[in-house]
C-alpha cells in the first residue's frame, strides 16, 4: 500500500506520493486537474491543483449510488463536483453559484458557513472540502491505477484540534484507513532536509496566495516524530498572491482606460476583469525571471471609458502594455507590501524575544509558497539572517515532500550538505574560469579534516610577485531531482533550474578572499606547489581551511572557518 501526502493550500494544493526504491517522495501529476504552464513559463504550475471545485447536479442514478455512505468509503461512482482546472474551465459563466474558488479558510475558521444552496441542500466548507478530496481520489485513482488509503496531511501550525477532527471525519468517510496529521512547518523542515530529532528553532514564512504566515517554531524530537512543533511566536495577514494579481488588473485597467472592476453587477464586466487576473498572474510570476513582460489580455472596445473613446488616442484603444520588474517592485511599495512584511516579521522576533528566544538562536529559516519569489522578499530574508540559513529553493513542494516523508517513517536523515561549493581558478591559456569542487552535494557533516587535500600553485594573475594567498569559494546553484529549483545569485535575481541548464554561480567570499600571506612572495616564474590546503566541514556547517606554506612549512590557517554552507 503506497503512502500518500496531501498539501492541502487555500489557492493551490499538490499531491505526493512515496517511491520506495528510491526512498524520495515525487509529486503525482494529475493531468485533467493541474494547472496548464504557458509557453516559456519558468516557474513549474504543472503539479499544482487549484483549491476550487464546481458542484454537479445529481444527474442520475450512479451519482446518487456512489454518494451513499457505505458505498463511498469503498468505491469511487461516479462524479459529484469538477475540481482543480476543470472547475474553473467549467465556471465560464461568471461567479457561477455552484464554482466555490476558496474552501480553507472557511474549513480552519468556520466549517459550517454555506457556501453553495441548491434545491434544499446546503454544502458548507466541511461538506465542500469532502467533495473536494473525493475527486481528487477519483483523480489519483484514474492516474495512477491506486486510490490512496494511508495519507498524511499538512495543517497549518495555528489549527485548532477541531480543524484536524474535521480531517479525521473526512478521511474516514472517504476509506481512509491511516491518517497522520503534521504541522506545516515540521513538514517544511523535513522536505527541506533539516534533522527533526534535535531541538532547533525554525523561522517559517509562508507566503502564499492568499496569506502571509510567518512563525517561529520549536521542533524538538519528542513532539515532530508526533509531527508536532511549538509555536514561540506567529503572525500572519491576508496578504498573497491573489491580491497582487488583483494590484496589477487594476493598474492595467486604470492604464488603458477600462471600466472593468471585480465589485460590478454586469457578468460580462466581471468576466473580463477574471480574465485579467490570470493574465496579471502570468505577467508577475514571468517577471521574477525577466526584467520586461507585456499584458495581453485587452477586453473589447465597448469597456473603454468615455473618455478615452472620445480622444481616440491609440495608447488608450487596446495597445498591450509592457510593465516591467522595476514597476512591479514600485506597484508593492505603493501598496504597502514590503512594509506590511518587514512589520509582521519584527513582531515576530519581538514576541520571540519577550519569550527568551532572540535573533542569533534561530537556525534556519525556511521559505515556502509562491510569494516567497516576488522581487525583493528573499533579499529582505538574506539580508537579516545571512545566505546560509535561509532555505528558498523549492517553495511549492517542500510542505508536500516533507509530509510523505512523514508519512514513510523516513524522519532522521543524516546531516549534509544540499549544494556544490567550489573555488575559482583561470586557465592559463584562455582565461576562462574553473570551478573546483571542494564540497559536492549530498556531502554528509561534519567531514574529516582532510576531507579535500591538495597541492596549490598560486596563480599571480597579474603577472608579479604575488603576496597574498586568495581563494575565491562559490556556492553552484544546478538542478539536483528535488533537491533545488530556486536559486538567488548574488545581485538578489532569481534563475530558474532545469535540467541541462548551465549552472548559476554566486560568489560567496569575493570581498575577503584572503586566506594567508605569502613570506616571502611567490614569483610568477616558480610553478611548483607552493601550498598544501586542506578543507573540511564542522558540526555547523562552516566550511574550515587548513593551509601549509612548503616553502617555509609554516601554517598560514589552521582549522580557520572561511563560511557557512547550507
């Protein structure tokens, strides 16, 4: 029996499942249901389900068989409600009242609210996210020729136990047979390779579509095997995504003069600012990648202004507008995003604070949901924690990866290290750069002494007496299975892994690369090894130098930290 994990999110929600042979969850592609990527789209949606659903009506006598009780926990007849990208191909009426875009948020808060009314039947959030669930089994069933029967699912670190009761009953109603609860940010931590059986402090921001959710967790080993954290400090607003999608259709059609707006009584008016929203969503998440994008989504002449239909200027008839990072940027700070950020993450270290916890005793930072991506959040992050603890590479599937690990039993992994790490040196002929791997991936900590030992010849680039000893160390961001998807280079840009792409390099020392002096120098005409370096890693990941002068057999570093790694 496989073992399933669902990351049930309020805009998106992606399934995984186990590969025992090797020992990786992978997340299952569900191709009727996913969202389609567009062309040239860097950040991968193919696995990734919107929270929605579209009730049928009952049409027949196997749709009503198949909602029995009894008969539903075994088998799976016939269909009750479209979800995913087929509920929102099916809502092309706009605000369709049986299409419920958002069920979560009401299922964490208010279960029993009614979202949807038809012929004396009431679905509420519980009722609505069962629905749900049930085709998403139907789904996996038909992709995979299984129906999930042992399941984990990640709840947020702030649901009350009646939220997870509510799970419970849902997957026992649905032939369920084991279900594991994790706190999200335990999954987190675990999709990110950290150790859950020692007790570390965790700063997770969780930034969605819909919420920021930014909490400083305790995850000690008594409490994460149970896939359970301790909530220090947390803070949280409606702010995601959705609304900066919501910024942008605006923007746009305040720009080219159209009367579109979300609060409008008439369908096609409100059909076409839908329209824009997916479109603004395409633009934003192209510039994370690209410094200029254009908005194609232009509504009919008919929701053109007055006004602008009486100057009959061609700016203001329909053109696609470009808009660029730097403007998106400008449109967040007009709007308070980066502010409204950088003062729910200083609560939260102040209510860290009052609780004994300062700044310098959390050990990782965490990063996931795709807002995490927007220009400038990840800089924010870096600059107050440092590169070395912040982990931003796979913000979409750490949570799911992590709960089907859970789910395994596959909790303690031993301590290594996730990226390449290499120095730099030139040809002597070409000039070209070479990178040379000290620390590959998948290195496990900490190492022996002489972990990489070799001979060196210093380079004197300039064709003098060289003086100083410089090693210059790079972090190698390359695509690795699960391992890494994001990478920030050192100007704060975001690439795109995939496979076959040459690999992004982010210097790491370039403004201290001195490693020792050289007494007396090293001329230029003298090729034999002058230096015996050696590099390790300790307990906490610091990259340490050992360096031995052959010429005067003096040590110029000996066990000397030079960085951290992740």
């Amino acid at each position: 029996m496989s073992k399933w994990a669902i990351d049930l999110g309020t805009t998106n929600t992606r399934v995984a499942r186990w590969n025992p042979e090797q020992e990786l969850p992978e997340i299952v592609h569900l191709e009727d249901v996913c969202r389609e990527p567009l062309p040239a789209q860097d950040i991968q949606v193919r696995n990734s389900i919107p929270s929605c659903l579209y009730i049928l009506p009952a049409r027949g006598f196997k749709e009503r068989f198949g909602a029995l009780p009894l008969v539903e926990r075994f088998f799976l007849i016939g269909r009750r409600a479209l979800i995913g990208l087929e509920a929102l191909r099916k809502d092309n009426r706009p605000y369709s009242p049986q299409f419920i875009p958002s069920f979560k948020p009401y299922l964490l808060r208010e279960s029993q609210r009614a979202l949807y009314h038809r012929h004396g039947r009431t679905w509420n959030a519980q009722a609505s996210a069962k629905l749900f669930l049930r085709e998403l089994f139907s789904c996996v069933k038909r992709a995979t020729g299984e129906r999930p029967r042992d399941l984990v699912m990640s709840v947020p670190v702030d649901s009350y136990e009646p939220y997870r009761a509510q799970l419970n009953i849902i997957a026992t109603q649905l032939g369920i047979r084991r279900l594991k609860i994790i706190d999200e940010p335990v999954a987190a931590a675990i999709g990110y390779s950290l150790r859950v059986d020692e007790s570390q402090y965790t700063l997770v921001i969780d930034f969605g579509g819909g919420t920021l959710d930014i909490a400083l967790v305790e995850i000690g080993e008594s409490t994460a095997k149970k896939g359970r954290c301790r909530v220090v400090a947390k803070a949280g607003a409606a702010l995601g995504g959705n609304l900066v999608d919501g910024w942008l259709a605006d923007e746009f059609a305040a720009r080219m003069n159209y009367a579109v707006s979300s609060r409008s009584d008439r369908p096609d008016e409100r059909f076409w600012y839908r329209a824009m929203l997916e479109e603004a969503c395409r633009l934003k998440e192209s510039l994370y990648f690209r410094p200029r994008e254009t908005f194609y989504m232009v509504p009919p002449q008919e929701f053109q202004r007055f006004e602008a239909r009486l100057t009959h200027r061609r700016e203001d008839l329909g053109n696609a507008p470009d808009f660029t990072r730097a403007e998106l940027v400008d449109l967040l700070v007009k709007k308070g995003l980066y502010r409204q950020f950088d003062e729910l993450l200083e609560e939260v270290l102040d209510r860290a604070a009052e609780q004994g916890v300062d700044h310098a005793q959390i050990q990782e930072v965490l990063m996931t949901g795709g807002s995490t991506l927007l220009p400038g959040v990840y800089a924010r992050v870096e600059k107050l924690f440092g590169r070395d603890k912040v982990r931003a590479w796979q913000p979409f599937e750490a949570i799911a990866y992590g709960a089907c690990a859970f789910g395994a039993d596959h909790l303690t992994r031993s301590d290594f290290i996730v990226h390449d790490y290499a120095f730099v040196t030139y040809n002597r002929k070409t000039h070209e750069p070479e990178y040379n791997v000290i620390v590959p991936r998948r290195t496990p900590f900490p190492t022996a002494s002489d972990f990489w030992r070799r001979r060196l010849v210093p380079t004197c680039p300039l064709g003098i007496p060289e003086n100083y000893f410089k090693l210059e160390i790079c972090e190698i961001g390359k695509k690795h299975l699960v391992d890494q998807e994001f990478v920030w280079d050192r100007e704060g840009q975001l690439h795109s892994l995939t496979d076959g792409d040459a690999p992004v390099i982010i210097p790491l020392n370039r403004d201290n690369p001195t490693l020792g002096t050289l007494d007396p120098p090293h001329e230029p005409t003298d090729h034999a090894p002058r230096l015996d370096v050696a590099f390790m890693v300790g307990e906490n990941r610091w990259l340490c130098v050992t360096v031995r002068d052959l010429k005067t057999n003096r040590y110029l570093k000996r066990d000397a930290p030079v960085l951290r790694l992740k």
